[in-house]
C-alpha cells in the first residue's frame, strides 16, 4: 500500500505521505493510553505532540495530544496555547485548553482564561467551560468578563 501511494506521489509531484509513528499510533487507538505512555514513543515529547496537534484524522489525535501539552508542558508551549484559544480554525483545540485550565498551573490557567473571553474565537463557549472549573478564581473571570 505504501509503496502505491510513494509511485502515485513521485507521479503526480506531490511529496510522499509520511507513514505514522509511534506517537501517531498511541494517540489514534480507540482507547486513550494516557499522555504518559504516547510521550514514551518520543525523544522530543514536545516537539511530536506539536506535530500531532496538526493532524485531522482521527480527530482525536489533536486533541489528546493538545491536552498532554496543555497539562504536561504548559511553560514549553504558552505561545500554542495562546493561539489555539484565539484562532477561529482551532475552537477544538480552545475548547479543550479552556476544558483543563485546573490542570495547569494557576498563572497560566488564569491568563488563558482572561485571552479566551476577551479576544477568544468563541467566548460564549469558552464561557461555559470556564464555569465549570474547580477554581473559583477561574469561574469569576466567566462570570464577570462581558
């Protein structure tokens, strides 16, 4: 099958599809293995997650490896985060930093939920997830943004 698609890509000009990897392969399984095990199959975690995040299929993908950054590398990937909260072609991903902002730490859980209301692709939703945090401080940056 590979060797099908290399022929029909050398033809047509376009470059080759990459085969999947490892981290491919742990985020896709029908059951999450947990940001632990997928960070395993990586010598730069960071950097294939990254990677990950760019992929549409399945669209699980994305958002696990989203959330192993988001909770597991926040310092590492702040300006990501930033956008994905703000962009209007990542709400999936928004939806799913603004969905973990307990598991971050504090400052950055604060500030990204401040960005997502005020300059956010979707405040109303970003909104209703901020609600639901454990931390009331983040539940008031909801209740009192417009």
């Amino acid at each position: 099958m590979i060797s099908v698609l290399l022929t029909a890509s050398l033809a047509s000009g376009a470059p080759a599809p990459e085969p999947p990897n490892e981290v491919y392969r742990a985020l896709a399984q029908r059951h999450d293995p947990g940001c632990e095990v997928v960070e395993a199959n990586a010598a730069d975690p960071v950097t294939a997650l990254l990677e990950m995040t760019e992929r549409e299929m399945p669209p699980w993908v994305p958002i696990r490896a989203a959330a192993c950054l988001a909770t597991r590398h926040t310092d590492a990937v702040r300006p990501q985060l930033e956008a994905w909260v703000t962009q209007p072609h990542t709400k999936g991903l928004m939806l799913t930093v603004v969905g973990l902002l307990d598991a971050m730490p504090s400052e950055h859980a604060h500030e990204l939920a401040e960005l997502a209301m005020t300059r956010g692709s979707d405040p109303a939703a970003a909104r209703l997830r901020i609600l639901r945090a454990d931390d009331p401080a983040l539940r008031a940056i909801a209740e009192v943004s417009p």
